[in-house]
C-alpha cells in the first residue's frame, strides 16, 4: 500500500460491513480505523483497554473482555484491537483469535508498530502466526521501508477464502491507480532485507537490551516494560522500543525529550509527561552508548516535574446516538463547549495522554467529558488531538 497502515485500517474496516453489522474495536484503535467506521457506515461495540494511570498510557484489551463483548453482540462481524502498542505492549493475539473465532468471525489486528515481529527469534511473533485474519503493518515505522509505504497481509486461516475477494475490492477502492513505484520498490527491497539480514536485527534487539541493561544499572531512571507483568492484557514486549521513565529521575519525559534534542542531538519517537520512548529500527546500528550517555547527563531534579505524578482517571464515555458514519455526514455546527454538552458529537476528540478517543462522531458529549478534555489541554503538554483550538472551549455537533 502507498498510503500508510492507515489505508490498511480503512480497508479492512471497509470489508466488514460484508460479514455482518457491527465491529468489536478495541477503544485505543489508531483514528484510521474512526475513519474506516465513518467509510463504511458500521455499528460498534467498544472494549476498553488496560490503562497505566501512573504512566499516562493505554496498552491492549484481554480475551475475556473481547469475548464478553462479543456475547453481547450477536451481528458481530469481526474483532479488530491493536497489538503492538505505541510502548511496545503485546497482547494475547493467540487468545483473542480464539476467542473471534470461537464466536464465528476474523480477527483484524492493527500491528503497525510490529512489520518486524517474527524475523528473529529475539523478536514477538507476527499476528498472523498467532492466529489473525488480518492484519496491517506499517512497513516504513521499523521495517526500514520509504514512508508511507505499508502492507495489508491475509491469512492462510479459516477466513481467507471469504476475505480476500472483499480485500481485493476495498484495496482498488482507496489505492490510487498511479501508485508510487518507489514505495511499492521500497516495500520489496525492506522485505528482503529483513529475511536475509536477520544477523543485524538480532544485533538491534542486543543493542536495545543493552540500554535497559544499562538503565536498571545506573539506577537513575526505570524502564516501562518491567511493569508490564501488573496487567493482564500484556503477554510480551517490543525489545527494539525502549521506554524509559524519566519522572524517576526527576525530569519530565517532555522536558527530557526537548533537552536530548537540542543538547545532544538525539531525537526519540515519542514523550509523555512521565517518559520516553527511544526506537531502534530493525537492521540499524545506532550509537546505544551515546543515548545512554546523553539520558544520564539530563539535569535533576527540575522544579514541579518529579512530583506531578497522579492517578490517571478516564471519564465514561456518552451514549451512543448516531453511527460514526451518520454523525459524520450530517450538517454540523460550531458550539461553545458548555453548550455542547448533551449534544452528538460529529467528531472524534482524544486526550493525549493516555490517547484513548473520549468521543467519537455518534457520541453523546457530556460535562464530565467537557472537563477531562479541557484539563488536559491546559495542563502543562498536555494535548486533545481532534480539538477545534487549544482550549477546547468550541466543540462541532450534529445539527
């Protein structure tokens, strides 16, 4: 594909609606597959993930949660959650993709952050060895690929002979007729180099483990992933995205990410206001000591950023009133929040962190949500993507 995985998303988004009337999504999907639902029109039930409120961040759903909703959803048409996490959070996919089946229906697995999983021992296995029907990969976030380039892969499983027809008609729907021969090249060439290289994507994943090694040495900092063993929805780990919680060693993590950047020249994937995540992509050879070197030369304590740790509490979404779809299309207006409360949303807005969408188009605003959105956005790094300004005092509703 040449428009990224979020093309992938809205074309297996776009296959659903073949297999039945509604999506059970895991609530932290990436906003493509939002935009998927509004394309085609769906229905959909909502899990709800695991969510460190210390750490400020979403990581994955359980089987028994995915198997609870589809018990309440009888026209289910498939499961669709997100494995691995932005923090490298894997989930149980083996599990969830018995459970979809169990109930009759694939499982869609959103593996952005995983196109390198399975080419190592050293790494997760891929989702489609676990049992996915399908599932996207951003082949340009780690897999060395251009960007923008990505892959839509179809399982060999129970679904695929029903699936594929309608993948093939999705994909011409929304890929253009002019694709990017560099892309699809890059695509090839990353893909061969992942099978034949695995030698220096074995030397990745020691690189990375010697900056965890180093980092529990030193004492200074933590890292993220030795927590995850608290929830029950992780069963592994991305060993090439390295989470570092800076908080413990008395610097935010945006205060950390800006000072690495304009110190040192070292620019990490993404910071919240606990910590870091510094990636490795497969098959590079980055300087691991110069990051180690540089995280440790970071000032402490700064004044207000070691103490501002909380417990993190998400506000229960509204109703649902309209399809994303309906919500969407229908003429809109710009209110002033306070009067939006009460009235469907017509988009979706999110609250980073921990990114979890607070409202979607179909939704029912509420006062709670009003609050929790506009706190975020005044805290300090705070952000509420999707917002018409920065205070999020204008909200747009259905007419």
């Amino acid at each position: 594909m040449t428009n990224g995985a979020s093309q992938g998303n809205q074309i297996a988004s776009m296959v659903a609606p073949a297999l039945g009337r509604t999506l059970v999504v895991q609530r932290s999907v990436h906003s493509s597959v939002i935009d998927g639902l509004v394309l085609s029109g769906m229905d959909a039930v909502f899990v709800q993930p695991s969510v460190d409120p210390e750490q400020g961040i979403a990581h994955g759903v359980t089987a028994a949660d995915v198997a609870a909703a589809l018990a309440r959803t009888p026209d289910a048409a498939a499961v669709y959650i997100v494995s691995p996490s932005y923090f490298g959070a894997v989930c149980d996919v083996r599990a969830i993709a018995d459970a979809a089946h169990a109930a009759g229906v694939p499982l869609i697995v959103d593996e952005a952050w995983g196109s390198h999983f399975g080419f190592h021992p050293g790494l997760p296995a891929r989702a489609l060895a676990m049992g996915a029907d399908l599932a996207t990969s951003s082949t340009h976030k780690l897999a060395g690929s251009l960007t923008q380039s990505a892959m839509l892969h179809l399982s060999e499983g129970p679904f695929a002979d029903r699936l594929e027809p309608l993948v093939d008609r999705a994909f011409r729907l929304v890929q253009s007729t002019s694709a990017s021969a560099l892309l699809t090249a890059s695509l090839d060439l990353a893909r061969r180099r992942l099978v034949t290289d695995a030698d220096a994507t074995g030397a990745c994943v020691e690189a990375a483990e010697g900056v965890r090694g180093a980092v529990r040495a030193l004492g200074r900092f933590k890292v993220v992933s030795d927590g995850f063993h608290a929830f029950p929805d992780i069963v592994g780990a991305d060993p090439l995205r390295i989470a570092i919680d800076t908080r413990a060693g008395g610097i935010t993590g945006h205060a950390a990410r800006r000072r690495l950047f304009r110190d040192h020249q070292i620019m990490v994937e993404v910071a919240t206001d606990a910590s870091i995540v510094a990636v490795i992509g497969a098959g590079s050879a980055p300087d691991t000591d110069r990051f180690v070197e540089a995280l440790h030369m970071l000032p402490s304590p700064i004044t207000g950023s070691a103490d501002a740790r909380g417990m993190l509490r998400l506000p229960d979404p509204g109703p649902t009133k309209l399809t994303a779809r309906e919500a969407f299309l229908s003429p809109a207006l710009v209110v002033d929040a306070e009067d939006a409360v009460g009235r469907i949303s017509a988009d979706t807005l999110a609250a980073y962190p921990p990114g979890i969408p607070n409202v979607l188009p179909g939704e029912v605003i509420t006062a709670e949500v009003v609050r929790f959105l506009q706190r975020t956005a005044t805290a300090p790094n705070g952000h509420v993507r999707g917002a018409l300004d920065l205070g999020v005092t204008r909200l747009r509703v259905v007419a």
